[in-house]
C-alpha cells in the first residue's frame, strides 16, 4: 500500500491527525494507497510555511524562478514512463493518453511559464508630454491553487505554474480522488532543491481542506477548476474578504455538425471530443448537434465507429476507453443514462456498465449515444462527464444557434462547416469562452482559456494567468517642475 504524504514546508509529512483517505485504483475497483485525510491544522501549517517562505521567494529575481520551474520541467520529461503510468493507475485514464497527453502537458506547462515570465512587461501611460504612468506589478503573496481528478498533473501544474513564476507562494490542494501525481510532483520538487515553503500541497477533502483553505485569511486569491457548485461556494468563501479569484468550472458543450464539413475529419474528432478520457474532459463536445439533411449518415457512421472503441484496461495499448474515476462517478453517469431513458430518449449504442476480462471489479461504462430527446431536457442541460453524448438534428443556423445558446454553461464549442462566413458569424454569436472551427482541442498556451456563464469566472492561459497571480499599481510622474 503505498502511503502519499503531505509537502509542507519542505517536508513530506502525514496529516496532523495522522487521518487516512482511501484512494482507489479504478480500473481494479480496489484501495492501492491512502491519502492524508489533512484538516484545518494542516493548512494553518501550509499557509504559515508559504507566508515565510513569501519574501524571498517573491525577491527573487526571474531567471532564478524561470531555472527552478525548468528543472521542475525536466524532471517530469525524464520520469515520463512512472508518472504517466501512475496516472493511469490513480485515474483510469489509458496510458497511452496519460503518456502522449496529460504528462508531457504537465512538463510543457513548467515550460511555458518558466519563458513566459521572463518576457512578461507591464505597461507605461504617457500624457501628451504632460506626465508618464508605469505600472507596477508584483506578486499577491501566498496563493491557492485548488484542481481536479480529470486531468491530475495537467491542471494541478496549470495552476502552480504561473503562481510561482509570478513570485507567489503556493498552497495547493489536489483531488482526493486522484493525489499521486501531486505527491509525486512534490518529491520532485524536493529533489530540485525549490526552497521550502514556496510550494506546499495539502491532500484532503474539499470541506476539511479546500473550504479551510478558501477561507484562510492569509490567502490573497484562489485559482480553481473544479464543479460549478464547488466554485459558488468558494466564490462565498472569498467574497468575505475580497480575494482575487479565477474558477474554472464545468460545461455542457454544443458540437455543430454543418452538412457543408470536411465529413470524414469531423466523424474522426467528434468521436474524440466524445470520449477522449472517457468523456471526462471539460472541454468534451456532450451534445452533437447535426444538420437533417445528414443526420442519418452521421448516427449510423458515429455508432459504427463508436461501437470499434474497445473499454477495458488502461494499461494495454489498444484501450480506448479506460475506467471512469470512481464508484461515486460511475453511479452519477449511470444516474443520467437512466434519466435519459425516462426523458424519451433512445440509447443507439452503449448506455452500460462493462466488465471487461480481468478487470471485472472495475468501474467501467460503454461509450453511449443517445438520440430523440429535446434539445432543452435535463440530459441535455446538465453536465455529466461521462463517455454519453446525445445527437440532435436541426434545419438551420438560426435554430442550432438559439438551442446551442440555450445553455447555463458557456466554455466551449465546436463548429464544423467549410462555409468561412458561416463559421465566422457563428463563433462570434456562440456564448462560449473558447471556439474551435474544425477542430478540437487544439491549444495554443498563450491563449486566454475559460467560460462564461455558470463555466467560469476569469480566464488562465499565457499572460492572462501572469495578471490574475499579480497586483497591478499605478505610478504616476508628473514631468513639470
Ligand atoms: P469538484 O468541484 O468536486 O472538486 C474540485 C476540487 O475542489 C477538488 O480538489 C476538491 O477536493 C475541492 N473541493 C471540493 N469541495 C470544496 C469546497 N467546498 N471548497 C474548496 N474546495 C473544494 O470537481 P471534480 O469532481 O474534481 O472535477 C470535475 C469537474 O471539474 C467537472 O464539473 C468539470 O467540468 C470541471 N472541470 C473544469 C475545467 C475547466 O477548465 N473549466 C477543467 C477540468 C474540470
């Protein structure tokens, strides 16, 4: 059984309490590690280590950040195969992804904010001969950093990242339900000799940890991706004390088939922003909406390619869809399939639980598409992230914009038609953050990334993350004697 530890203050060290949680293996069904089950001493432990630890670390100067965060960089490059294999494990994401994805992702974002910080300027006003005004932007001090399960390492770097690049020190607080990587991103950091204090990471449950931690007052903002819900109540949490904060939260994303697209190219990447991770991507395209004149084509030719995803166990090569989180997940997506049904709708393929040789104890779902319900029922307005999508004809631009608009969420959407004009005037009318036209997932790190509506509040992303981890102030000179 392997026994995570919390990083506090430059020590792996259990939880106060000496409390446990259990974490499970998914694809097995079974307990392989515990986790501190950390409660609000705890985080006063980690705060306090990150407040030292905060004049220092903010005094020193970028390129010392820019080289501590690259050799963060290249130790998860060289420990590729381990972290990406207990990833797999943590998570039951196939490892294949966890290796071609969500590792070399965690890697390029140490990268990424590792030169971003060393070209990061702030801006100067001139008045007209008159005066200057330069902005001045410095660090806010001790940060939280809170993520999720779906992509553990991806995110959770995400996040620290610009924090420390920006001269931040870091309480973060990684999913109970998937903490390995974090545990071991921290004896990374160990290893690289981050001065203790700069980074701390506090295992636990949201209520014991993250709402402790949202509250503390030494805390200046709070970057989260997480559930919608849980991002209200850390908006409460921080209102009280006018934190900064940037949440990133769930979406029900429309995916726009035109009759006009590159039809083989769009059947090859819906399926992908299907059930890539088991549909538990943010990002994921939940609800396909298809033009009629090729609404018949596309189900039978997305069933057929759908039915080719093998499920099973993550660890082999042609796995396609690996285990869903946990026991609680499972149950949730189970619960919508279901409710699907009772709303009228059709299961075309999938919409069961599978026992796949030699991981029978495992929480596995297969891929479902589901038709016949209305665009605005509640399978198609609440999120479930789960590897379910729904498919839903329409006539023309107007009605799939007005029903794709329909929408508490607004992160992302997916546009396909060769019609430039049309794909322009869409995306620009789509309430979404992010739009991708004939594509998915494609990501530029310099890009602003985030929802509007009920998916987010801020955006992360390039300099935009380097803002949100920064206080600008104004000086102004005024040049007359
Ligand atoms: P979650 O909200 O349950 O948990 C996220 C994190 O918040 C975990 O670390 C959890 O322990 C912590 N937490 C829970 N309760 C808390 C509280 N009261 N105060 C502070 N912290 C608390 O989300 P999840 O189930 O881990 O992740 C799935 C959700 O994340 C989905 O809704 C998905 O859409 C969303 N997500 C959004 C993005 C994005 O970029 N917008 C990316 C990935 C996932």
């Amino acid at each position: 059984m392997i026994s995570i530890a919390n990083y506090i203050n430059g020590v792996l060290k259990q939880s106060n309490s000496n409390k446990e949680l259990d974490v499970y293996n998914p694809a097995v069904g079974k307990v392989y590690a515990k986790v501190p089950d950390s409660d609000a001493s705890d985080i006063e432990e980690a705060v306090a280590a990150a407040k030292k630890a905060y004049p220092s670390w903010s005094a020193t100067s970028i390129e010392e950040r820019h080289d501590f965060l690259m050799k963060i960089s290249r130790a998860i490059e060289a420990d590729l195969d381990g972290l990406a294999l207990a990833e797999s494990i943590d998570n039951g994401k196939p490892l294949w992804l966890a290796k071609s994805v969500d590792i070399p992702r965690a890697a390029s974002n140490m990268r990424f904010f590792a030169t971003a910080i060393m070209q990061f300027a702030s801006e100067a006003h001139e008045m007209n001969g008159k005066a200057i005004n330069y902005t001045l932007r410095r660090p806010l001090g001790p940060v939280a950093c809170i993520s999720p399960w779906n992509l553990p390492l991806y995110l959770f770097t995400w996040k620290i990242a610009p924090a420390l690049a920006a001269g931040n020190t870091v309480v973060a607080k990684p999913s109970e339900v998937t903490p390995m990587t974090a545990y071991l991103l921290s004896k990374i950091c160990k290893e690289v000799g981050l001065p203790p204090g700069v980074l701390n990471v506090v295992h636990g449950q949201g209520q014991n940890t993250g709402a402790v931690l949202s509250a503390h007052k030494d805390i200046k903002a709070i970057s989260f991706t997480g559930s919608t819900k849980v991002g209200a109540d850390i908006a409460l949490k921080a209102a009280p004390s006018f934190k900064k904060y940037s949440l990133e939260m769930g979406g029900k994303n429309p995916n726009i088939i035109f009759a006009d697209c590159n039809y083989d190219k769009m059947l090859e990447t819906t399926l992908r922003s299907s059930f890539a991770n088991q549909g538990q991507i943010c990002l994921c395209g939940s609800k396909i909406f298809v033009e009629k004149s090729i609404y018949e084509k596309f189900k039978i030719d997305f069933v057929k390619k759908t039915s080719e995803l093998k499920v099973g166990n993550p660890i082999d090569s042609d796995v396609k869809i690996g285990a869903i989180v946990s026991k609680a997940h499972f149950d949730k997506i189970m619960y919508y399939i279901d409710l699907a049904k009772e709303e009228g709708g059709r299961i075309l393929i999938g919409g069961k639980a599978v026992k796949p040789k030699g991981n029978e104890n495992g929480w596995f779902i297969s891929p479902t598409v589901i038709d016949g319900l209305a665009y605005n029922c509640r399978t198609n307005k609440e999120e479930i992230f789960g590897p379910v999508v729904t498919i839903i004809p329409f006539d023309t631009e107007e009605e799939v914009l007005q029903m794709a608009n329909d929408n508490d969420y607004g992160l992302a959407a997916t546009i396909w038609t060769e019609n430039l004009s049309r794909a322009n005037r869409m995306a620009s009318q789509i309430e979404a953050g992010i739009v991708w036209i004939n594509t998915w997932l494609l990501r530029d790190l310099r890009t602003p990334f985030g929802g509007m509506k009920n998916s987010g509040v801020g955006r992360e992303g390039g300099f935009e993350a380097l803002r949100f981890f920064t206080e600008p102030k104004n000086i102004c000179i005024e040049y007359s004697k």
